[in-house]
C-alpha cells in the first residue's frame, strides 16, 4: 500500500498579481466614509452620521450608492440567475429546490416543461405524476424567475437547456466565486461541459450529443460513460476545487486554463498544496497575460 508522508513545512508567500488593483476590504464596524453625499447600500448602516460596514467583504461604488459585499455568504439569488439545485422535497403543485440560500426555493408545477412540450394548464392528472417528472433527491438546473418578498427564490425549467440533470460530478464552492457571464453552460474544448451555477453549485458532465426535445428536459442517459471521459471529469473537478482554494474567480477560461496546467501532473497529485499552487500560479500568470 502506497502511503504518501509530509513533514511540516513553512508556508510560501503567494505574490498577489492584483496588486494594481487595490481593493478596499472592510471588518464588521469599519468606518467606510464620512461624507454625508453617499446613499447607504446593502451591508451597511449609519453610525453618529458615519458610513460603517455591518458584515466582512470588498466595498462597492456605484455612483453614489455605497454597498458591501460579503466574501463568504449563502446564496442571494437575483432574476436571471442560473442555478443548480437539489429537490428535497415534492408539495401540492410545486418543488422545494435547496439552492445554497438561507431558505428553499420554490419550482411551480406551472413554471416547468411538460413532457412532449405541450403548452396547456396544469391539470389534476399532472399534480398526480409530479414525482413521475423530479422526485427527492434530483438534481435540476434552472433559471430564477422571481425573488419573494422573503427571500426566497421562485424557480423555472421553461427552457430544453435547463432541467433534470443526469450523470457528472457537482462541487460545491463559494457563490461569490462564480464570475457572472452571459452564458453559465459551457462545452469545454477537453471534452467535457460544465453548469457553472450562480449560486456555488458546479455541475460536471460528458459533453452530450443529440438531445431528444421530445423528452422536455427530463430524460436523463444511463449509458455508461467511458474512462477517458470520467478522467476529464476527474480532473476538472480538482482544478475547480484548487482554484476555489486559492479564491480565483470561476468561469470558462480561468476552468480551462487550470485544466491545461494540471496536464502534466497526475489527477490524485492535484489537490497537493505544492502541486496546487504551482497550477493556481501558472494559471493566474496566464489570465493576466490574456487580460494584458
């Protein structure tokens, strides 16, 4: 039996390449500003006529509203958001979806797809097969449709891109990880595709090839998939989680990039902070090259 032994070691500093752009990050009680021209933002309150931080995060100006982001937090949905969620349980004429928020959201009976794509209203016989459609424990992507006065989120499938998802791999990051875009579903060049949810939730999987509209976004394919496509899937689930340990933003490119760093070391050597780190690095230097 192979047994990998390390002795303690003193951590190296990581040079930070985001040096020109400095951030300004705040503790909960921060003073943010003193000037009485700025309009008070989210994750802040007035304090004896100052503007103070209520929670730990990077502030953010937009034009003379002031708000403070947090780096870690549950997932605050907005519409249009793309999201990957887990059913957890089935009620009269909706879902509840569990979406990394602090309460569960909500997909309506009437905001899915029906099998075949019929549009008519939803009747009694549908209510009765709803479990037929997404039962407990499946795994949905879909989009935010509307925020209720709660907070919590009402969900829709209303598209043959969004639905039940099948066989891969979902890692869980941090939210504000996720770097917004206008496409969240790639189809990576190494031959797998990615859902890469607003709210943490990463979903890994066999690029497809036909997709059967017949089906409405619930058909899932039980084919076994092959070696070659779960080592891809392997490794760029490793990748996501070094990147995320190393708090670099997650979209398409920066996925990439670390999936061709990681080329030359073996897919369980990956998640080893040296090997880590020296992907993460290269991985930076070529996002920064692309930028420049």
């Amino acid at each position: 039996m192979a047994v990998d032994m390390r002795l303690p070691a003193v951590r190296k500093q990581v040079p930070s390449f985001s040096e020109a752009q400095e951030k300004h990050l705040v503790v909960p009680g921060d003073v943010i500003t003193t000037d009485v021209g700025f309009m008070r933002g989210h994750g802040t309150y007035m304090d004896e006529e100052k503007l103070t931080a209520s929670v730990a995060g990077e502030v953010e100006r937009v034009n003379k509203l002031i708000c403070v982001q947090p780096l870690k937090t549950r997932f605050n949905g907005e519409v249009g958001d793309v999201v990957v969620g887990r059913i957890t349980e089935v009620q009269l004429k909706r879902w509840k979806v569990e979406t990394n928020s602090r309460l569960d959201s909500v997909l309506l009976l009437s905001s899915v797809n029906l099998p075949g794509g019929e549009l008519r209203r939803r009747s009694v016989e549908d209510e009765l097969t709803m479990r037929d459609y997404l039962q407990e424990g499946d795994l949905i992507s879909a989009e935010v449709q509307s925020v209720f006065s709660d907070g919590a989120l009402s969900l829709h499938t209303r598209s043959l891109k969004y639905g039940k998802l099948g066989q891969g791999v979902l890692v869980q990051v941090s939210p504000s990880l996720v770097k917004r875009q206008k496409t969240h579903f790639h189809n990576l060049m190494c031959g797998a595709s990615i859902i890469l949810g607003n709210n943490g939730y990463i979903w890994l999987y066999p690029t497809p090839g036909q997709q059967d509209e017949e089906a409405g976004g619930y058909y899932t394919s039980l084919e076994p998939i092959s070696l070659a496509d779960r080592e891809v899937i392997s490794r760029l689930r490793n990748c996501i989680l070094a990147l995320a340990a190393h708090k670099v933003l997650l979209y398409d490119t920066s996925v990439l990039y670390c999936y061709e760093s990681s080329k030359p070391h073996k897919i369980k050597n990956i998640l080893k902070p040296e090997v880590m780190e020296e992907i993460v690095m290269e991985t930076r230097q070529r996002l920064l090259e692309q930028v420049g």
